[in-house]
C-alpha cells in the first residue's frame, strides 16, 4: 500500500531534499557552494547568513568542549544522511571507525544498520543518522593539576571522597602519608569501582608540582580503567550533548525519529507529532548467536515499516 500511495508529492519533495542534500554532500566534502562561506577565519555576517542549517550546526559543534569526551576524540561526528528527512535514525556514541572517518555507524554494526534501512525504506523515504553523543566515550587519563592555580573538574582533597585520609605530620611524612594511601586504595573496592569517573578529569590537589595522592589515583585509573578503552557514554555527556541533538532534530523534521539501542531510549526525547520507535542496536544484534540474527533483524525492519505505514 505504501508503495503505490507515494506519488508526485513524494517526487517534488525528493527533488527538493536531492538538492539540499546535494548541498550538504558538497559542504562533507569541503567544497562549498557558496562563496562566502570559503571565507577564511574572520567571517562576515553574510557568510554565516548564506549558510544552511546543517552548515551553521556543524559550525557551531565543531570545536564543541562542552563535557570531557571532547578529550578523546579526532572527530566530532554528528550526521549522515540527507536533512532534512522523513526518518531520523538516533544510536547512542562514535566508535573508533566513526571517530576517525567523521561520521555515524560506518563500522560493522552501521553497515547493519543500512541493510535495514534499505530493507525498511526501500528508497522510498529520506533519512538521516546521529548518536547521542558526538564524542568518542573513550577512556581518557586523568591529569593531576593544582587546584589553586589551574581549572579542574573533580576536588580530590579532603573535601570529597577521593582525599587522602592520612595526613602529613600527624600520620608521617609526605612519602610515608602516600605510602599509607598506596596499601589503603586498593582495599576500597566502592572507590576502585567509581574510578571510570575520573576519566578525561582534571583532579584538583593542593600538592602539584610535589608528590600527591592523585599520581596514586592517576596509577590506580591506568591498572583499572585503562586508557583508551570504550565505555558507555556517561550521563553528563548524554546531558551535555542533548542540546545538540535537538538542534539537529529541527534541523532535520523528521516524520518518524527511530532510537537505536538501550540507551537512545531511555536518553532520547522526541518531539510532539514525531512518532518514536525504539529498535534493538545493530551491535547487539551481531552479538547474538548467528542463528538469531535474521530475526532480530527483521523484528526491526518490521518496526520501522509499520511507523511508516502509519504515517
Ligand atoms: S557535548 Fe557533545 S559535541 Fe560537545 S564535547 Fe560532549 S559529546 Fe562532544
């Protein structure tokens, strides 16, 4: 039924999106076609008029440090696809393929994710791909810096509960006191626990540039944590990012928004006459025993049809 109800409509409005993503293809490719905006540094107003939505987003989020994640990243990675579109697709953080080539679900799990959009739009329809984050949530260490003359993230002296409880003089000497606090950390498993928080942080200590409790932590983070490792991106960052994302969102007026994966669900918010659909995370699905894949994949395609349908 779908099929046969798009007609001329559809085609004057994919015309009208082909340019407009043509636009945007030229500007991914650093080509612009405008003029004004292949002005250098000090920008008029006019080059930022003559630029498109998309271009003025990406211009805005480009140098983006609004949470720690920018500290690990090469790439900020904010769409694919064609804006604005019929179906935007919200998955949940870049992972190494995407933070280095720029842009989302371009590793396995987004070559899955294509099958099923081809499955489930077969061309038909226009869409568009972003994460809830834009940054890599890769595991960065912690810097130890001194709070009275540098900015830091994280207070780690006494105040809070990355202190050093023994204290210099009444506990021992400044080596001593940290030898104490070397035995003492590792019996603390909810501290150990609690170390990917430090992750990307500047921790704040009175001590710098003289031997301090974070080198400790700092060492205890590496056996722990581990650098460069992926996780979950964490809350503050989802936070940090949500105003972007809604950004895009308007940019891209989508007529269905699709969240993929856990935490796109439980993050994302969709606007009033937006329908929603959640599918399972194409990485997920490769996770799964081979034999259940077909099915997995199709349960999403079979989602995203019936949202279509709707419309
Ligand atoms: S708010 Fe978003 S774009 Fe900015 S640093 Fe964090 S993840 Fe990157």
């Amino acid at each position: 039924m779908r099929r046969f109800s798009k007609c001329r409509s559809s085609v004057r409005r994919r015309k009208k999106r082909t340019a407009d993503y043509a636009m945007q293809e030229m500007h991914d490719h650093g080509v612009s076609p405008w003029p004004e905006a292949r002005q250098s540094a000090g920008e008029t107003e006019e080059s930022e008029e003559a630029m498109t939505p998309y271009q003025r987003h990406r211009e805005k989020w480009k140098g983006c440090e609004r949470c720690s994640l920018y500290r690990g990243r090469r790439s900020v990675v904010l769409c694919r696809g064609k804006l604005p579109c019929d179906v935007l697709f919200v998955g949940e953080a870049p992972g190494v393929s995407e933070d280095v080539l720029g842009r989302p679900f371009v590793g396995p799990a987004g070559k899955l994710l294509d099958e099923i959009v081809e499955r489930a739009l077969d061309g038909q329809y226009d869409y568009a791909i972003t994460n809830l984050v834009a940054c890599i949530p890769k595991a960065v260490p912690p810097v130890v810096v001194n709070k009275r003359t540098d900015d830091f993230d994280v207070d780690i002296t006494r105040k809070g509960k990355w202190g050093n409880p023994f204290r210099i003089g009444p506990d021992g000497s400044r080596s001593e006191v940290l030898g104490k606090y070397a035995g003492w950390l590792p019996e603390q498993d909810a501290l150990l626990k609690s170390l990917p928080e430090l992750s990307g942080k500047l921790l704040g200590c009175v001590c710098v540039p003289l031997a301090c409790h974070g080198n400790v932590l700092l060492r205890a983070w590496y056996k722990h944590v581990g650098a460069d490792k992926l996780s979950e991106p964490p809350e503050e960052s989802i936070k940090a990012c949500a105003p972007r994302l809604r950004e895009l969102i308007a940019i891209a007026k989508p007529r269905v928004l699709v969240r993929v994966g856990r935490l796109a669900t439980k993050h994302c918010k969709f606007p009033v006459g937006v329908s929603c659909i959640d599918v399972i995370h194409p990485a997920a699905i490769l996770r799964m025993d081979v034999s259940q894949q077909g099915l997995a994949v199709q349960r999403c395609v079979a989602a995203i049809e019936a949202a279509l349908d709707d419309l």
